[in-house]
C-alpha cells in the first residue's frame, strides 16, 4: 500500500486530520468538507470567502437588511449553506477578499488584485499544511498548490471546475481565429504563464483529480494525463428555489402561452459561453423569437458591442438564486451553448424551475440530458443547430412543456445533497481500495 493509499485510511478511519482549501466561491469543496466531517467528525475549511451563517460579519449582514442592501447581498451570498455539517472554517486572505467584493470605492476587482489574494491564501495554506500535517488535502484548483507542496505524504485530491488550461488555450486561439470580431470577448485562451505554472503543478501532485462531467475528462486525456487519475462527479444545485405553487403557475402560464418564444442566457456574458452564437440564431429566427433575456456580470464592453450589433436584448445583471429561478422559470428555454464549459450550474437550475435547455456539447449535456427528452444537446459553434431547436418549439409549443417536465425529474436526482452522498461514496470506495 502507498504512503498517500495509507494516509487516506488511516484519515477515514479517524486516525488522521483533513483539510480542504478554496480560495474562491465555487460550492464543491464545501460538500467536501461536510462529507468528510460527517464520515469522520473533524475536517479543518480554509477559505477566503465565506463564513457560517452565524459568524458576525453574517449577523451583522442579516441585522442591515435594507439599510445597505448591496453590501448586505454581496456578504450574503458568502455565507455558508446552513444545512451543512458543521466543519471548522479558518479565515485565510478574507480581509484582501472582502475589498475585492464590496463597494467600498473600488470598481470590482482587477485580475492583478485576485492573483495577489490567491498567492497569499496558498502561501498561507501552505504553512498551515506544514504545521498541522493533514493525512487528506482536497484543494479546488489555483487554491490547493501551497498545501500541495507542503503535504509530502497526504491524499491530495484536485478539484478541477472546468476543461483543461491548455486544451481550452489551444481550441479558443482557434476560435478567435475563425471569429476575429469576436476574440476580445473569449475567456481562458490568453492564460498566463505564471497561472499555467499554478495549474501544471497542481496536477502534477495530485493523486486524483475530480472534473464535473465526461467533456472535461475528455481534454485531461487529450492533454496527456492519465484517464486513471481523473474521476467525472456530476455537482448539483439547491433545490426549492421554487415551491410547488410558483412551478405550477409557471407551467400554467407556459401552457396558455403564444406567440414568440421567450429565450434566456444566463451566466457569465462571453464568448467561451457561446453567446454570439446563441445571439446569431436569434437573429436568424426574427420574429419567432422575442429576444434575448441575459442574466449574469458582464463587462460595459460586452454590453455596448452586443447592444450595437443585436437587437431586442434585455439585460439583468447578477441576480440572487431564487430570482434568477423565477425568470428562467418564465422562460421558455435557456440556452447554455457553451465551447468549453465544466459543468454550468444554471442549467441544471433552470432544469429545477420547469425551463428546458439547450447545451452544447461541451458541457455535462451528455453526461445528464437525454436529446429531446429532458432537454437539446447541440455541436458548439452552430448557431444553425440553435435555430433548428428553437424554431422546433416556436411550431409546437408543447415540446417544450413535455421536455420541462422531463427535465424537472432529471434535475431533481443532482442536488448537493445528492453530490454530498456522491463524494461519501468515492471517499469510502477509495479507503477499501487502499485496504485491500
């Protein structure tokens, strides 16, 4: 048995200590930590993002209520679920993420001002790792390398949210060849050599590395790392964001409906998301189609380019959860057409609320949806395909009720309940292998 098999059983067991690190926002290494507690009752969280419900900074966000309601919100969407078991939460950079997040003068982060906050959390991380010798280290990736380095002979498990860098790097440069007018507005072909160096390294010292869906896997294989290192774990999202009343009447009013179809994207706004090709087929489908309802951050650039180019677009902006469940759920399909995804959470939410979807190939469409059962799985890059599907549900209007219903029962088996018990099992699956 290894070193790192024998770490990860004796850590089960109740022998050891474990840790998991993220330095950002994304909710998988949270469900980690509560599997882990709740397997072994102790697992250390570092963060620079968030806090318990019942920390401080929490009560106080809460006690200002409309008072402040931006700052309230955006501290707010920081706190931990409440349902979750309830590990130990060391603050690590929050101060410098703090500043980053709230209006306090600054105009939103630069790249500059997050790269120095995750250099000090993996610097941080990385002393702790060394003082308190975890026998487990999960890290969500560019958060995990400092730990990394300093856990000679843990488990280190990666968790890798997207495609691999240098797959995306090298399938986007295309892209922004075939579509020079819309280069500027990709995401992830124009990686750093300092961040590449962060994510190799990361990788290179992991023993397992956990990707959210088939595709992902895909270009870790095309990228040269084993298949046996890389394990597909689909994530979830919480479920009720609507209740049984708000899914009926959405239904309903879907059900009486004519007339133009009500399409919306939601996500971040760019063209790694596929957004321009979802904004040609609009256009091609004129008044089949009532526009383009965009929900998600997006640069002032973006904004006036598409603004200028395309009409009948509506913009949201970033939107609370249950609100942005209510306006996918008044739509008639969401459109996640992405060209290089991990997994995109907003489908499945969208799924949740009643709303079919059309994803690409390259996100988990393949791993959950079933083509024109629970939802449209089109090649990325085809604006015609988009059409087709879009202009199939402007004639029958009742495709896309049948498909939503199919996509609510979907959607309901991948919750972070659900993904909880999923990280339970691999953890267990793992710990006999070692033994045996």
């Amino acid at each position: 048995m290894s070193a790192n098999n024998e770490a990860l059983l004796d850590s089960i067991a109740g022998n050891g200590r474990s840790v998991v690190l993220n330095s950002g926002t994304h909710p998988e290494p949270v469900y980690w930590a509560s599997a882990i507690q709740r397997l072994r009752g102790r697992c250390d969280y570092l963060t620079s993002t968030t806090w318990h419900s019942d920390a401080l900074i929490m009560r106080a966000a809460k006690a200002a209520g409309s008072l402040h309601r931006s700052t309230s919100e955006t501290l707010l969407r920081r706190q931990l679920p409440t349902d979750i078991a309830r590990f130990r939460v060391i603050g690590k950079a929050r101060v410098q993420a703090l500043r980053e997040h709230l209006p306090l003068g600054a105009q939103g982060a630069t790249e500059d001002q997050i790269e120095m906050r995750m250099q000090r959390f993996r610097s941080a991380s990385e002393k702790w790792v060394t003082r308190h010798r975890p026998d487990v280290v999960v890290g969500q990736y560019t958060s995990a390398l400092g730990a990394f380095r300093a856990a000679h002979d843990s488990y280190r498990v990666l968790l890798y949210p997207i495609a691999h860098h240098d797959w995306m790097k090298n399938f986007l440069s295309e892209e922004a060849l075939l579509n020079p007018e819309w280069a500027r507005f990709l995401q992830g072909h124009d990686l750093t050599a300092q961040r590449r160096d962060v994510l190799e390294e990361e990788i290179s010292l992991a023993d397992k590395i956990i990707v959210p869906s088939s595709f992902a896997k895909r270009t870790f294989i095309e990228s040269g790392v084993s298949a046996a290192r890389v394990e597909v774990m689909s994530l979830g999202a919480d479920p009720g964001l609507l209740d049984e009343a708000e899914m009926r009447d959405s239904f309903s009013k879907k059900n009486n409906r004519s007339g133009p179809i009500r399409v919306i994207f939601a996500g971040q706004v760019n063209q790694r998301k596929g957004i321009f090709y979802l904004l040609d087929a609009i256009r091609e489908l004129g008044p089949k189609v009532a526009g383009l309802t965009i929900a998600g951050p997006i640069s002032s650039e973006t904004r006036t380019f598409i603004e200028k180019k395309y009409s009948n677009t509506e913009f949201f902006g970033p939107m609370p959860r249950h609100k942005l469940a209510r306006l996918m759920a008044s739509a008639d399909v969401l459109a996640l057409p992405s060209l290089a995804e991990g997994f995109g959470l907003v489908a499945i939410e969208a799924m949740q609320s009643g709303t079919p979807v059309i994803l690409s190939d390259r996100t988990f469409g393949s791993d959950i949806v079933a083509h024109d059962r629970d939802g449209w799985i089109v090649q990325a890059g085809s604006s015609v395909e988009i059409a087709q599907v879009i202009s199939r549900i402007y004639d029958d209007r009742s495709i896309a009720l049948r498909v939503g219903h199919h996509a609510t029962r979907t959607a309901s088996k991948y919750t972070w309940q659900s993904y909880e018990v999923r990280v339970s099992s691999f953890i267990d699956d793992l710990a006999r292998d070692s033994a045996a």
